[in-house]
C-alpha cells in the first residue's frame, strides 16, 4: 500500500497537485481529475447548523484558535504594557485583513482513467479565494474530495479474500476520506468477519482473536491491535488517518493467509498426483 500517496490527499490540494489514483476497475494508477467537470457553489449557512464535514469543521476550529490565541497574547501584553499591546493588537489585526479569505464551496466533479477510459463520479468540498481589494492575486482554489462514487482500494484486494470482508473494507476505503471514525469501525467488522472465516461462531471479537492464536499467533496478535483502533472509532473520536493508514497497512499482510491457503490447496491436488503415481510403483 502507497501510505504516502493516501496522506497526500487528506487534506486540501490544488487540483494541478493532485495526483494519480489507482483505478477500481482495471486497478492501474491512472485515474485522474478531469478540471473541466468541476462545478462547485458556495455553501449556505445552513450548511453550518447541519452536520458539517471533519474538514470543513477542521478549518474553522483550526481558525478560531489561533484568534483565541492572538486575544490572550494581545490581553497578556495589554496588562503588562498598554500601548504595546493596542500596537501589539493593531499589527495583528492588520495580519488578518491582509490573510487570503476563502470561501466554502461544495463541488462535484469527475475522474477518468487514462488506462480503461471508465470514469468515477467525486464530490466534497473547495476552498475558493474571495478576493476582498483590487490589488490581491487570485490565489488557486484547493479541493478535498470526500466521496467517491466507486470505492477506491486503498490497497489490491486480493480475489482470494472472501466477499463479506472485501465489502466491509471498501466500506472503510470509503470511510477514510471524510470519517475516519467510520473508517475504524468498519475496519472491525471487516476484522470480524475474518475472524469467523477462520474460526467460524459468532463469539465476541476479542475472543475470536485469542481463539486464532493457536493457528496463527502472529497475525492473531496484530490483529488484537487492529483491534483496539476499531474500538476507538466505534466508541469514541481519536482515529486519524495516520492511524488507519498504519492499520490498512498490518491488515493488508494479515489478509495473504487466503492467498497462502489459496496456494496450499492447489499444492495439495498436485502432491496426491505424485503421491499416486510414486505410491503405486513402489507397491510393484
């Protein structure tokens, strides 16, 4: 899994940035945004009052600290000195009247694949400069797309993992961009389906996972882990996207085990073929 290139996204870029993904139909890296889709429009303030997105909530929060944090240092030097912290307040007050001011627009747009020529549908959210005097450059518009409209695999799903585990980790692919949260919990029930393909039952997860210590103590062990990340999304709020991306990554290896047993059975067939016919010579 390209970890780096999933981080690259998770937050806001420039369209001219942003880069090559891979394709889920024919899984080539060569799904890119067509500019000429894009349509946005601004956000209503109704927007606000609804469930806003992590990101766009992510922005404001972000901003609405630092001007908390300008008014303590304004206040503290005020105490200390009055004129330098009026001089102190107007200096930075004259900082943020010649910061760019974006607005929020939401955008739909599409991206096609250089390879296979089919194309996915995306929408999320865009930052447009609103230029506020004459003389400011317009500064490039950054997008975050928060859906797409096919799952994109963060990592190849290999054809040998079972359909129930495929769909709850497309679930969490889908996740990632917008809910992390989200994300972690269906990394879990992805989790917990594998555990039932190799244990079978119903038992609680953690369970399950100390029942596959036996066969398999070293994936039983980082999935415990994976574990734990599930249960945070699943019941409270600090999964990032370091995060799942560390946790992708563990599960994408534990995922070889259908693979390796895959190859193990086809293995099988061709040693009763030797076995049968070298048996049979040796009882002549």
């Amino acid at each position: 899994m390209n970890s780096q290139l999933w981080k690259s996204i998770s937050d806001f870029v420039e369209l001219s940035e942003y880069p090559k993904l891979p394709c889920p139909f024919c899984h080539e890296v060569e799904l890119t945004i067509d500019e000429n889709s894009v349509q946005s429009r601004a956000l209503s303030k109704n927007y606000e009052k609804s469930a806003p997105s992590r990101h766009f909530q992510s922005v404001k929060n972000k901003l609405s600290q630092e001007i908390s944090e300008q008014k303590n240092t304004i206040k503290e030097m005020y105490d200390e000195n009055k004129l330098l912290g009026v001089l102190l307040g107007a200096g930075l007050v004259f900082t943020r009247l010649n910061q760019p001011n974006y607005e929020f627009h939401k955008f739909i747009a599409f991206m096609s694949c250089q390879s296979c020529g089919d194309n996915v549908s995306v929408n999320g959210l865009a930052q447009i400069h609103n230029k506020t005097r004459q003389d400011q450059v317009q500064l490039v518009p950054i997008y975050k797309i928060e859906h797409f409209s096919t799952p994109i695999p963060l990592f190849k799903i290999d054809s040998s993992v079972p359909t129930k585990i495929q769909l709850e980790l497309l679930g969490a692919f889908s996740y990632f961009h917008i809910d992390t949260n989200s994300s972690a919990n269906k990394l879990r029930r992805a989790i917990e389906h594998f555990c039932r393909e190799l244990n079978g039952g119903n038992a609680k997860l953690a369970h399950q996972i100390q029942k596959l210590k036996k066969t398999y103590p070293l994936e039983a062990d980082l999935l415990d882990t994976l574990r734990l990340v599930g249960n945070e999304g699943t019941h409270s709020d600090g999964v990032d996207e370091d995060d799942l991306l560390t946790a992708f990554r563990i599960f994408e290896e534990v995922l070889t085990i259908f693979k390796k047993q895959e190859i193990l059975n086809e293995m099988k067939l061709n040693q009763k073929v030797l076995t049968d016919k070298f048996d049979k010579k040796m009882l002549t």
